[in-house]
C-alpha cells in the first residue's frame, strides 16, 4: 500500500519546505521535491496544508486511580480523542501502589491498554515506593522498554517520596541510563498550608491554588534539581507551572546540568480566575501544580523560545464535573486533581505561533520531535524522514474552531477550553501508514495502537 501526501508544506523542528511524502505500509519511503513521485495507491491532496509529524504527548493519564476513582478516559476513547487531535503517540504512567513492586505494576497497565489504544503508547513508571527491591526492579522496566520513572515530592502518605528516596532512585538512575520525572511541590508544607485553610472554613475550589503557592514548587524544583547535581542524574520536571519553578531550571541549564522541563497548555492558557470561578465551576480546573497567577504564562512562553520548556505535554487526566469533581464540593482537597487536554495541545500550541510567540518549528518540536528523543522513541518518531513511521498529521493552518464539550471526544462533560476560538485544524492523520482521521471522521480502531518499547533518553545536553 503507497499513500502519497502531495502538495503540502513539510515541516520539522528546522523549519518548514515545501514537499511530498511517499508512504509505503507502515513507514515514509521518502520525502521529495514537489511533483517527483508517480501515482499511489491513496492519494492525500495537502494544498496549503502543513504536512507533520504526530504530536507526541508523553505525559497521559488514562483509567488512573486518584482520590478513590477513576480519570474517566479509557485507553480507548483517550487515544481516541488524542488522535482527533493529531497526536499519534501518547506515554502514560503505570502507577505502582505503596507496598506493591513494579512488575505486577506494568503488567496490569498492559492489561488495560493492550488492545485498547487507537494510536501507540508507551508507559512511564510512577515509582511511589522505593526500597531495595524497586529499585533493583529499575533495570526489569528498562529492559521492558520503559526507561522513565516519575517521582512526587507532593502528595505525602499517597506518591510522596522522601529526599532519601529520591537520592537513592536519582543514584541507580544514574547507573542504568533512566531518566528520573519529577512532580515538584513542597507537598509537606502544602499539606499543612490545606489543613489551616480548611480549619478557617475555607473550603472552596480556589483554596486549591492558594494553599499551593508557586514559591512551594520552585523551592522543590530547586531542591530536585540539587538532589541530581548529588547523584549525577539527568533530571526532567514535569507539568512546570510557575515562573519561579522555571528560574530555577533556567539557571541549572546555564551551568550545563542535564535538567529539563514540560509545561502544559492549561499553564500556558489558565489562570488562577478559573480557578476562582463561583459556584463550584472552578472544580473544573483543579490539578496540580495549581494554575497560576496570569503573569506567569509570559515567562512560560519565554521559556518555550529558549528551549528552558522542552517539551509540552498535557498532564490529560479528566474527571466528570458532574459526578468526580463533585466529590469535593466543600473541601477542595477532596477534589480529584487534573484536567483534560489530550486532544487539544496541537491545536492550543498553534495558537502560539499564530500569534508570534513561538516558531512553526519549535511547534513541532515542543509537541513531537523532543518528546520523542526525550523518552527513547527517536526516529521512529517524532519526525518526517525516510524509515520513520508514517505517524503524520495534515493540518490546515487556516481553517477555524471552537472548542466545547458538545464536539470533543474526550470522554469527561466539559471542556476546560469551552469557547475558545482557535485558527488551525488537523485534517488528516495517518498512524503508522493507516488514514484514522480523515475529513469524513475517525476511521481507527482500539487494537490499532501498539506498544512501544523506548531506548533511554537521547536528549542529554
Ligand atoms: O493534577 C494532576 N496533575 N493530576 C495528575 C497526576 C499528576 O500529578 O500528574
Ligand atoms: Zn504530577
Ligand atoms: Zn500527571
Ligand atoms: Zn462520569
């Protein structure tokens, strides 16, 4: 089977060039100068469209247990809704449970997804107990294809690890070649800080964000960021937030330490008002890191130019507001934390370059080609080029939209971005050589999306 997508304006972290890209079966065959191919079996017409590789969103929450639920995603209409949206590759975390090891870990995350996902997926592993025997078990998930593990200095008695056991993890990282996530917030004092506002009676949605200050995640970014510096490890932050969180990553990349950040585009586009919404409407927009002051999202721009903010994922981990976020009606910190996103980061993101802040080629690389030689997929993905997989995504720089839960197909009742007017649509996208959206729907299946098994990280400064 040869696909032909003609016409179109081929882009990459470099740039943008005007060529056709042959696919034949799963993979590109070539990319040429305009009119150089012969005829193919699907001809794909990508006139005044950009031609690019498939989002790749490396941090995904489907089917994951919080606060006594459940996001509401499956791995089926998540990869659904991620493919609407043009991402072809989403990694997602298997949770280890405390006194649970990792092996059993990945095998049920394996269990959920395998035969479930529309696009392909690797998984991170949430190492939230570390002893002798996790740690040993490092080299087991390495050697499954997953070479990322996330730890959380928030969320105490739940995910929360001590410095010790950062030390330690960040140590064995350095001896295999894993690359240590870490979810940095002073989760220590944050709990004090909610234990005093919800004495006072201060119960509502905005106290989420309140009593999570940003000087808590920059003092924790700084305080990782040390911890690898100690041991040696490369260090990636995820879902940064805060201006100060950023400083504090800026300053360690300028020494040359191998320290990297995701943010996410509810930091890029949210603040703090949402948060404050009245009538419990603010729920909607409960994750942490918290959204922040609007000043903030200057500086996250800033850092996505140069490159401070690598890479941007979604942290997409949906809750119903009907029936999930209603949990904490009363008392924020009972509300399930996180959002969803999954299907809207191509599209939020062009909004940056629409409007300056960003190139077309740190679009493309931010949202695909980093991901992909951060977590060991590159390139197999991340990029058009001749032996890639043909995960490609047309996308019609100029046509318009408007965001609503009433057209998404996240499976979650609103939509953090409802009525936000966007300019730029994906058109097509092929994973792995196969039309799954197309101008006339969705024409995937669940089962289509394979496994990924990921090398280490290729992205060391
Ligand atoms: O609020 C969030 N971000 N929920 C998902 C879990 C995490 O910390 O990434
Ligand atoms: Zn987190
Ligand atoms: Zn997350
Ligand atoms: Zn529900």
């Amino acid at each position: 089977m040869r696909t032909l997508i003609k016409g179109g304006t081929v882009l990459s972290t470099t740039g943008a060039s005007r060529a056709d890209v042959l696919v034949e079966g799963e993979t590109i065959a070539a990319v040429a100068a305009p009119g150089l191919f012969g005829t193919a079996d699907e001809v794909i017409d990508a006139t005044g469209k950009y031609v690019m590789p498939g989002g790749i969103d490396a941090h995904t929450h489907m089917e994951m247990p919080f606060g006594g639920t459940f996001s509401h995603d499956t791995f089926e209409t998540g990869t659904i809704a991620a493919a609407w949206g043009g991402t072809t590759t989403i990694i997602d975390f298997a949770v280890q449970p405390k006194g649970s090891t990792l092996q059993p870990t990945l095998d049920k995350w394996h269990e959920k997804a395998g035969g479930n996902c529309a696009v392909d997926y690797g998984f991170h592993m949430i190492l939230s107990d570390v002893n002798d025997t996790t740690l040993k078990e490092m080299q087991t998930c390495i050697d499954a294809g997953v070479s990322s593990f996330k730890m959380f200095m928030a969320y105490p008695g739940v995910f929360y690890s001590t410095d010790g056991e950062i030390l330690r993890a960040m140590q064995q990282a350095t001896e295999t070649g894993a690359t240590i996530m870490m979810h940095a917030e002073n989760g220590i004092a944050i709990d004090q800080l909610v234990a005093q506002a919800l004495a006072e009676g201060k119960g509502d949605p905005v106290q989420h964000g309140l009593t999570r200050p940003p000087e808590l995640e920059g003092e924790a970014t700084s305080r990782a960021i040390r911890l690898a510096q100690v041991t040696g490890a490369p260090l990636y932050i995820v879902h940064l937030s805060a201006s100060q969180a950023l400083a504090a990553v800026a300053e360690a990349r300028n020494t040359g330490q191998n320290v990297f950040a995701e943010t996410c585009p509810q930091y890029l586009y949210l603040s703090i008002e949402d948060l404050a919404k009245p009538g419990f409407e603010g729920a909607k927009y409960v994750a942490s890191p918290p959204l922040r002051e609007k000043w903030h999202q200057g500086d996250l721009w800033r850092g996505l130019r140069t490159n401070d903010l690598s890479v941007v994922s979604t942290d997409h981990c949906p809750f119903c507001f009907k029936d999930q976020k209603e949990l904490g009606r009363g008392d924020f910190s009972k509300i399930p934390n996180g959002m969803p996103g999954v299907e809207h980061r191509m599209d939020l993101l062009h909004q940056g370059v629409v409007a300056g802040e960003i190139s077309l080629g740190r679009w493309v690389e931010a949202c695909s080609t980093t991901p992909a030689r951060m977590f060991g997929l590159y390139p197999r993905k991340g990029v058009i080029a001749p032996g890639s997989d043909a995960d490609i995504v047309v996308y019609d720089p100029a046509a318009k939209q408007t965001l609503s839960a009433e057209t998404h197909h996240m499976n979650v009742d609103y939509s953090a971005y409802e009525g936000f007017e966007i300019t730029g649509k994906v058109e097509t996208v092929l994973s792995r050589g196969r039309v799954i959206v197309s101008p006339s729907g969705f024409s995937g299946s669940a089962g289509h999306g394979k496994f990924l098994s990921r090398d280490l990280c290729q992205y060391l400064n």
